[in-house]
C-alpha cells in the first residue's frame, strides 16, 4: 500500500479525494481504485471536500465579530 507522490507531510493539510489513500499499490490507483474500496467511500470523500472548500469560503467572507 501506497501514498499518493503528492501526499502532504503535514498532517493538517485538508486532502484532494485524488490524493488519498487506497488499499493497493500506487500503480493500481487509475484501473482499481472503484474496485478495492465500498463505492461510499469516494463519494464521501467528496462531499467531505466540498464542504471544507464551503467552510473555508465562508471564513474569508465572514470575519468572525468578539462581542
């Protein structure tokens, strides 16, 4: 089992679905990535990530108010 070569080494970067980890060798990632994982699993990794870009978004136009 392998990591993505682009995988970040800080363990607070927020993840690209395309970079995570799977079960299997990099080399399998593009023709058994749907095979080796529940199909739930991308698609939650995808909705994780649109709603972190949607949290993030809302940070930089929302500046928190100390009262």
């Amino acid at each position: 089992m392998a990591l993505h070569p682009n995988f970040p080494e800080s363990p607070y970067a927020i993840l690209d679905p395309a970079i995570r980890w799977f079960p299997a060798d990099e080399a399998l990632r593009e023709s058994s990535m749907d095979k080796l994982m529940p199909p739930l699993v991308p698609q939650l990794r995808k909705k994780v990530k649109e709603w972190q870009n949607s949290k993030s978004s809302s940070k930089k136009r929302k500046p928190h108010s100390s009262t």
